[in-house]
C-alpha cells in the first residue's frame, strides 16, 4: 500500500513544469516550480513545517501550546495545517488588504483571524506586526514563529526548495527566480543553488513596483504576499544578483495568461515572478535553464484579479472583447 502518514508528508516534492506559451519566442527552457500542490496550497507549508519542528525541538512550543502568528494567509494555513495535526491552537493576524477567502480557509482549519489595517505604519500600535506581540504577551502558552526573523524559513527553503530544483533540473539550472515576502524562499533556495553550483545559478528577484527590495520606498501596491516596507532578518540581498520591479497591471496580466494559457491557476505573486522572469528569459539563449517559483494558488483571488469587474474598476486591462459572441460560431 502506498499512504502517506498524515497530510503533513506530503509537503514538499512539488513538481517542474515547462511554460510553453507565454513564452512564445523565447529560445531558453522556462520552467515554473508550482507550489500549489503543497497540501496548504502554498510554497508556505515548507516554513510552517520547519519553524513547528524546530520550536518543538527548542522547547519555545510546548505541548497544548498556541501558534500567534502576524500572517497574509498562506503560512497560517501551513502553520494551522500542521499545528491542528500536532495538537496545537492557531491565532492568526492578517491586515484588512487580504482577502476575505483567504481568512475563511484559516478558519476553515480551526484557527482563530484577528483583522488589521494595511494603511498604517509598521510602529503603528494597530500594526499587524504590533497586535500580533500583544497577542503573544497576553496568551498563555503562546509562540510566535515571527516568520519574518525566523532563520528556519530560509533554512527550510535551503534543505528541500532548493535541492529540489538542482536535483529535477539534473544540475542544469541557470536562472533562479522568486518574488520575496520575508525573502526567504530567495534567500534559502539561492544560498543553495549558489554554493552547489560554484555560483553559476543567476539569482533574480521579482518584486511589485514600490517595495524596497527593487529600490522603492514601500509604497503600496496591491499584489499579495510580496514586497516590504521594511528589512526583515529573512531576506538576503546579497545572494541575490538583480532585483526586478513589476507594476500590479503587468503582475494581474500575466497572472490571467498563465490561467488561460498555460492552465495554471495561480496567485498574483506568482504572474508577477513570472512578468520578471520572462524579462530576463528574453536575452538567454537555447543553453538556458530558468525555473521560476509560484508560490500559490489562484483559488484564494477568485474575487479579485480573476474577477473582471475588479479588474476594471483598477483600471487594469481585463480581457475585454473575449464576450460570448466573439466565441460562438457566425
Ligand atoms: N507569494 C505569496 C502569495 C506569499 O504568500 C508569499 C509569502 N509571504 C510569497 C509570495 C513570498 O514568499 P517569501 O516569504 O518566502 O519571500
């Protein structure tokens, strides 16, 4: 009989797959790490994995304990996933730009969503990072994996994004490319990729047109997951070798192509990786070997980037002319 144990080992092992229409002219081999097909839907169960383990290991989770966590969604569901499998309860702190479909799946897995407004400081007493310490203080029995200061992040994607890619890719990969939240998909699949091949693999981060990590100055954006208005101790710019800003127009189009074109159903962040990743794909040749990562699912944004009415009231092209009547036969 083949069975995995519990949901839990099934994290992980995600697939390559070749883009071959987007890519349309471009002579390189683009390949898309997609990871959706973690259980939690989401690159996230990785560091959920590894930042319960550890904390299990340290003695700072105890048994019956509470996980409060500051999170956009997806590394609550990793964190709630493996929590509820291991007996712990979940609080999570989201800021009020999430989605509502994405507090619901957090729900969904039992744990407990405390909102918070986008539109203030990071110091700001109602900052998602400021409610989620007070939680911390006030629960007993309380660990905050504090994903964006938490080592094992990028150390997770160090022992099995990473090594995942050399090992699927034969040691062929040339180009790396991934969005940065906490940075630390980059930072821990570059580090990596960059010792295992004496630096040969190129690291590029795609980042939404504003944040910092491409040179912004944190203003908003409307791309989910990605970007930051501060430095966390999870990113490490200097494995990366170029960091490209994508405006949310570019991000939402590439995001319905990938869709429409390709069948894969993904999130904003990950057509943003994609738009700087095609970028860059233009100028290599037949030798190439890029593997871009698309960290989730386009499940959670059924009411948003794929909804045209959304779309429209941004501003943002939305496929207009693609009406019943240009389909059906004359
Ligand atoms: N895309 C989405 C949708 C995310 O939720 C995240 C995690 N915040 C990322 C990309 C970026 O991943 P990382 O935190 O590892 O940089």
């Amino acid at each position: 009989m083949k069975y995995a144990e519990s949901v839990v080992d099934l994290i992980g092992n995600t697939p390559l797959v070749k883009l071959n229409r987007v890519t349309e002219g471009i002579t390189a081999t683009v390949l898309v790490k997609v990871e959706y097909l973690n259980p939690g839907g989401s690159v996230k169960d990785r560091v959920a994995l590894k930042m319960i383990t550890e904390a299990e290991k340290s003695g700072e989770l105890l048994p019956g304990g509470t996980i409060v966590e500051p999170t956009s969604g997806n590394t609550g569901v990793g964190l709630a996933l493996v929590a509820q499998q291991r007996g712990y309860k979940c609080v999570f702190v989201t800021p009020d730009k999430v989605g509502e479909e994405k507090r619901d799946v957090l729900r969904a897995y039992g744990a407990e969503v405390v909102v918070t407004p986008t539109s203030v400081s990071p110091d700001s007493p109602h900052s998602y990072y400021a409610v989620s310490d007070r939680l911390t203080a006030e629960i007993p029995g309380a660990y905050k994996p504090n994903q964006f200061f938490n080592d094992n992040g990028p150390l997770s994607h160090y022992e099995s994004t990473g090594p995942e890619i050399w090992r699927d890719t034969d040691g062929k990969v040339t180009h790396f490319v991934a969005g940065a939240g906490t940075g630390g998909t980059i930072s821990g699949a570059a580090r990596f990729l960059r010792e295992v091949s004496n630096d040969g693999v190129r690291i590029i981060a795609a980042d939404p047109e504003g944040s910092i990590y491409s040179g912004g100055t944190g203003r908003p954006y409307i791309v989910e997951g990605v970007g930051e208005d501060m430095w966390p101790g999870t990113y490490s710019p200097e494995l990366v070798h170029e960091a490209i800003a994508i405006d949310d127009a570019e991000s939402f189009a590439m995001t319905r192509r990938l869709a429409r074109e390709e069948g894969l159903l993904v999130g904003g962040s990950s057509g943003m990786a994609v738009a700087a990743g095609l970028r860059v794909a233009r100028t290599l040749g037949p030798e190439d070997v890029m593997v871009i990562l698309l960290p989730d699912s386009g499940r959670g944004y059924l009411t948003k980037v794929f909804n045209d009415t959304w779309m429209r009231d941004l501003g943002y092209d939305h496929g207009e002319g693609e009406t019943l009547a240009s389909v059906l036969p004359a």
